[in-house]
C-alpha cells in the first residue's frame, strides 16, 4: 500500500536525477535553487514542541 507522504519523497528523488543530468555549473545552481526552496519550505512550517517529535515512551 502506497502512503501519501511517498509522493513528495518521489517528485524529490525524480528532480534529484534530473539535476544529475545536468553539466556541473547547471548542477550547482540548480542545487543552489533546491537548497533555498527547501530552506523557505522548512521556514514556514509550522513549529510543534521538541517533545512531540521526540521518539520513545511518553
């Protein structure tokens, strides 16, 4: 059975072999441009307590 937070992890490892594809100056800014994206997407997203993300007993 699929889960649905494969498909991010799917459009992520697929534009990751696209950008391999690619001569190494493209590559590099196009790495450029996934590091900030993924920054501003990491930045605002909402912020949960330490201790809900934290695995173990409770």
């Amino acid at each position: 059975m699929e889960h649905p937070r494969d498909e991010p992890t799917d459009a992520l490892w697929s534009r990751l072999r696209l950008i391999e594809g690619q001569p190494l100056a493209d590559r590099a800014e196009a790495y450029g441009s996934l590091h900030d994206e993924l920054m501003k997407r990491l930045e605002s997203a909402p912020r949960g307590d330490a201790r809900d993300a934290a695995p173990g007993p409770r």
